[in-house]
C-alpha cells in the first residue's frame, strides 16, 4: 500500500524586489537571498550595505525591515524595497 506523502506541498507566490515580480516556491527567505533576487549583479566593494524594507507580509508583521542576519516568511503579492549605501 502507498503511504500518501506527508510533505506539503509548497504553494507558488509571486514577490517583488524593487518593484520586479519573481514566482518562487518558498515559506522564507533570507536577507542574503532578498539581495540576490533585488540585483541581477549588487554591488559591491568596501562600506557597502544593504537595506531591507518589506509590505505586504504576512498579518501578524505585515511591514518591517529585514537585518543581516534575519529571514521572514513570504506571502504572496509580498514587496521588498532594497538599497545599498555606501558607509562613509
């Protein structure tokens, strides 16, 4: 007999970093991965940083900020807004 698979199934969202819609099968994301899909290429280089604003998120923290070392979980129609400064 065939046990049915207990996994679920991971349901496909649409989220926009910068403005740009990605499909993508996931319950987080990362910060680090938050950057990958805001840049085709980020930048780079000394005194770089990365800030995270989030809206649309899940009801019980629906928009914050996302730090280094944090993820959040995703919903669809989710918008990142990312920004890389250069510390002076």
């Amino acid at each position: 007999m065939n046990k049915p698979d207990s996994t679920p199934e991971k349901k496909e969202v649409t989220v926009y970093f910068n403005g740009r819609p990605r499909v993508m099968q996931k319950d987080k994301i990362s910060f680090a991965e938050v950057i990958g899909f805001a840049f085709d290429q980020p930048p780079t280089g000394d005194g770089i940083q990365f800030t995270v604003q989030y809206s649309r998120g899940k009801s019980d923290k629906p928009k914050g900020a996302l730090l280094e070392d944090q993820s959040v979980e995703v919903k669809d129609g989710m918008e990142f807004d990312v920004t890389a400064t250069n510390r002076s």
